[in-house]
C-alpha cells in the first residue's frame, strides 16, 4: 500500500496530553523542509466527531478552517504557520471520519458481502489516507501526529496502522515519542520514571520509537539521558532536548543544538541536500521573545473563558499568534487582557470603563447569546472613545448592530441568531442557512472556507491590504442584512468589502475621518496570519493601538 521510498515519521506522546506533540510535529516538518525535503503534514484526531467543527470550544480549543472549508484541529494551524502554506483536506483525519467512510463502502457492498472489522478494514482505510495525503501534496516525506496519549483505548488502531506500515517498510518508517519529563519540587530532581513507563506501553502494541522528544522545565541533562538510553533502548543521541520555552518559535532552533534533523535524516538513510537555513525563522523568533521591546496592550473580549479557575485561551489561538506576528513586525511586545464579556453585562459602567487602559480592543468570533450584551457595551465604548477596535465575524455583526441601535436609533436592533423575530434584524441567516438549520444540521453546514471579496478604494481595507480582491476564510450562518445596508451607510458606516455580486457585506468600517480604527471582517482574518507573513489588517490594527499609546 505504501509508496516505495516515502518516508513516514510517527509523532506520539507518553506521559500527559498537552505535551506538545503539535509543535515537535510542526518543527520537524520545517526543519526538513529547510533541508529541502517535500514535506507534508497529517493530524489524526482519535475522536469520534467527523470534524472539530461541532466541539465545544472551551473544552477543546479553537476551530482552524482550512481553505478548502473543513473544520479541523488547532494543531492544524500551527502547521500552516510553521510551514508557511495551505493544508489540504487530507492532511486531517479522524475516527470519525475514518469509521464513516469504512461504513459507507460496506453499505454500498464495497468489501464484497465479508464480515467487516476494525482490523484490517478500519486499519487499512486509516493507511490509505496516509497514502491519499502523501500523494495529494506530492511529498517526499509525511510527519503524522497521532492525537492523544499512548496507553489511550481510542487511538490504538492509529498506533496498530502505524506498526504495519512499519513492519512493510522498517527503513521508511520511524516513531518518535514526546514525553514529560517532571521535576518535583520536593525532590528537585528530574525523573525519567514517567517516560520509561510510556515507553513500555508504546512497546506493548509492538512499536519501539526510535527518538524521544524529552519535553521538561530545565533543559534534559546528560545523566538523564543516558538513563533513557539504557531503560527506553533508544540511542542516546535520538534523546532530544525540549525545555519550556517563552515562544514555541524557539522550539526548532532549540531542536537544531541537538542536531534533530541531521538525525532524522540519519535514521532514514537518507543524504543532507543542504543545511538547515533557519537565519529568517531565528530573526523572527528572537523578535517574538524580546521582552525589552516597548508593550502595546490589547484587550479581547470573549466569552470562551469559562473552565474553572482558568483561561482556556486556546479558543482564541490563532487570534493570539495574529496579534504577536504583527506586533513583533512593529518591534512591539503585545500584552494582551482576557476580558469576560459577561462580566461587562454584570459589572455596569464602572466595568467598561476600565476598557479605557487598553490599546486596542478586540471582540472575536463566537456563537449564541451569552456575554452578547457585554461585548455591544465595549464596541460602543471604543467608538465612542476612539479606541481602536477589531471585530471579527461575530465582532462585524455585533458592530454593526451596536451602530444601527446607538447611531440610527434603531433600538430593536439584533440579529436573529439570538432574537427570531427581532423588530430590526440586521444580522439574518443567510439564505441558504434556512433549511440547514430547519433540519437540524449544524456539522460542516455553515457558509466555510475560502471566498473573495472586493475592496473598496479610499478605504482602510484597501490601503491595508494594497490590492483590489482578496481572498479569506470563512465560518458563519449570519450575514449582514442587506436591507438594512443602505440606511447604515447613509449613517457613516462604510462596508469596505463585499462579495463579487454584492450582496455580502465582508467588511465594514468607520473611515479615519471618523474613528482611527473601527473595523470588522465577517471572515476570520487570524486564519491566514503567518510568523513571516503577517496578516495586513491585524497590523493596521496594531499600528492603530501604538499610535494611541504614544498619545
């Protein structure tokens, strides 16, 4: 099945979840890309959802829309940011969908009447999509991070496929394992215990890894190395160094002191086409990890906070990364406030008048109506106060509605996804969201992926962006109600970007004259920001907040 001479390297974690299995999987693909390998990307998420598009944000992170419109991973982001590029639908895949297609092919009599099970067919249908990934982006080699912690009941058939197409090519194929390394206070010793003990399990499914990623407060020491040498039967050379870091952009150069992809490469038999040019990738990491670089502080105003006694700021990442691209481009380090919106509703005026501190504002995108009111206060008090502002999708539609009801005095204003018959709806479904949502079909049924749009001149967007169309990712069933557009722009409200034909409102904006920066997209802008490339608007947008803070 597999493609003779294609390399396949397996990324699991040992130990914990959250261990960092994305960011190794992320820099090992630049690295070799560096090398000047064709290098393709794969998540495999072991949960039953067919995409991540239905999962509750506080409890698993953001959605990342991928431009073709699937709903995937966050991890998938970090991979588009880490390489520079698109992913494609293959480079994603979950049980779900893998149990889907398996079923679908035995309904159509596709295995020709034989008993169906997880083994060989749910294996083979997750082999092959390795293969389609492979063969879809015409690597030379595939990093596939299997979600999850060895010893987890759901991803083991993604371990057991992985241990075939081992087992049909050992030169081709190599895994290796991301494990925490803990220090316990009382002690103060680092303990290898935790990291021998997930290595036994991984052996315990047949798979020996060939690396250990030894992630770990203080970088691993030779001792301890050593000790994972001999109890993990791993060279002591393939033990690499992952210490905690102030910005995951150090994680390669971190990866490159111990000589990573030279070993990979090493491991594959496989010749060093050329070294690792990583001078670009170092500038832009030092930058992100300045802390003497002067602050510019940003407030979001969220609503996806609420997971006991912490932040759960992984329902904004790629919003973050957005926000430190542009503002290391600037030289600026951003200092960026988790403000609850619901607290805003509670805490009346003396509440949304600690906004004034901030730099700039920022309302992301959400769903529902809880915190809605106190997000609508902080938009009026940042127009009001000539704060700069960004709204994104939901931040478009709630500014919108706080300008039709506080400047066209259109107090009935709202939109339907939270008030049905609302005496102004200025936000409404989208046509051909009706019958969706009349159905009960809320997965991968929204307005998604790539559209263009059309900038107008004399614009903040247009200057932004400097050209006419543009192209950005989308993820929303309500638009802006076309009714209502011309009373808004008659108002001073200025829709900057629309569809091709017009009828979407995909920007909108108060010009320079009026505010120095009231934007809102009805896409997801953060989508497309890149640590080399920084998205245009998020750096309007910071260049608005310095400007105020030098004020």
């Amino acid at each position: 099945m597999a493609k003779d001479g294609h390399k396949y390297i397996f990324v699991l974690g040992g130990v914990m979840s959250g261990v960092g299995k994305g960011v190794v999987t992320s820099s090992i693909g630049l690295l070799l890309q560096q090398k000047g390998y064709p290098v393709n990307l794969v998540k495999v998420d072991p949960y039953l959802n067919v995409d991540a598009g239905t999962m509750n944000p506080t409890e698993h992170g953001e959605t990342f829309v991928l431009r073709s419109g699937l709903e995937t991973d966050q991890d998938m982001g970090n991979y588009e940011r880490f390489l520079g590029r698109d992913l494609t639908n293959e480079d994603y895949m979950t049980s779900g969908m893998v149990y889907q297609s398996v079923i679908a092919r035995e309904r159509a009599l596709g295995y020709g009447g034989k008993c169906v099970e997880a083994i060989p067919h749910v294996r083979d249908e997750i082999l092959r999509r390795i293969e389609a990934a492979a063969a879809q982006n015409g690597s030379r080699m595939s990093v596939i991070e299997i979600g999850g912690t060895i010893g987890d009941f759901q991803n083991a058939l993604f371990i057991e496929a992985a241990r075939v197409l081992k087992m049909n090519h050992p030169d081709d194929v190599l895994f290796v394992m991301v494990s925490y390394l803990p220090t316990p206070g009382t002690l103060g010793e680092m303990k290898t215990k935790p990291t021998q003990t997930a290595v036994r399990d991984l052996n315990s499914y047949g798979v020996q890894p060939d690396f250990i990623v030894a992630r770990s407060k203080e970088p691993i020491d030779e001792k301890r190395k050593e000790k994972l040498a001999i109890w993990c039967n791993v060279r002591k050379d393939r033990v690499i160094a992952a210490p905690d870091i102030k910005s995951i952009y150090e994680a390669p150069l971190n990866f490159e002191k111990d000589k990573l992809s030279d070993a990979i490469l090493d491991a594959l038999k496989l010749p060093e086409k050329r070294k690792a040019s990583l001078a670009v990738w170092k500038k832009f990491a030092l930058s992100m990890a300045n802390t003497k670089a002067p602050e510019v502080s940003i407030a979001i105003v969220g609503k996806y906070f609420d997971t006991g006694d912490f932040v759960l700021s992984d329902a904004y990442l790629s919003v973050i990364e957005a926000i430190k691209f542009s503002a290391a481009k600037l030289g600026y380090q951003p200092k960026i406030t988790w403000v609850n919106s619901k607290n805003l509703e509670k805490g009346g005026t003396k509440a949304v008048t600690e906004l004034t501190k901030y730099d700039g504002i920022i309302v992301p995108g959400g769903f529902g109506e809880s915190g809605i009111e106190g997000k609508i206060k902080a938009i009026q008090f940042a127009r009001e106060h000539k704060i700069p502002y960004f709204g994104l999708c939901y931040g478009m539609q709630l500014m919108v509605i706080e300008y039709a009801r506080n400047v066209l005095k259109l107090k009935g204003a709202h939109t339907t996804e939270i008030q049905k018959h609302a005496a102004d709806p200025v936000v409404d479904v989208m046509l051909e969201q009706k019958k969706h949502l009349a159905g009960n079909k809320y997965g991968g049924t929204m307005r998604l992926g790539a559209y263009p749009a059309y900038l107008k001149k004399g614009t903040i967007a247009r200057a932004a962006y400097k050209k006419e169309l543009v192209d950005e990712r989308h993820r929303h069933r309500y638009e802006i109600n076309p009714t209502y557009v011309p009373q808004l722009e008659s108002a001073g409200l200025v829709f900057s970007g629309t569809s091709p034909d017009g009828v979407l409102m995909e920007i909108a904006e108060l010009p320079r004259t009026a505010h120095p920066f009231m934007l809102g997209t009805q896409f997801h802008p953060e989508l497309q920001a890149r640590p080399l490339d920084p998205h245009p608007l998020f750096t309007e947008f910071l260049k608005a907040a310095v400007a105020k803070k030098g004020k």
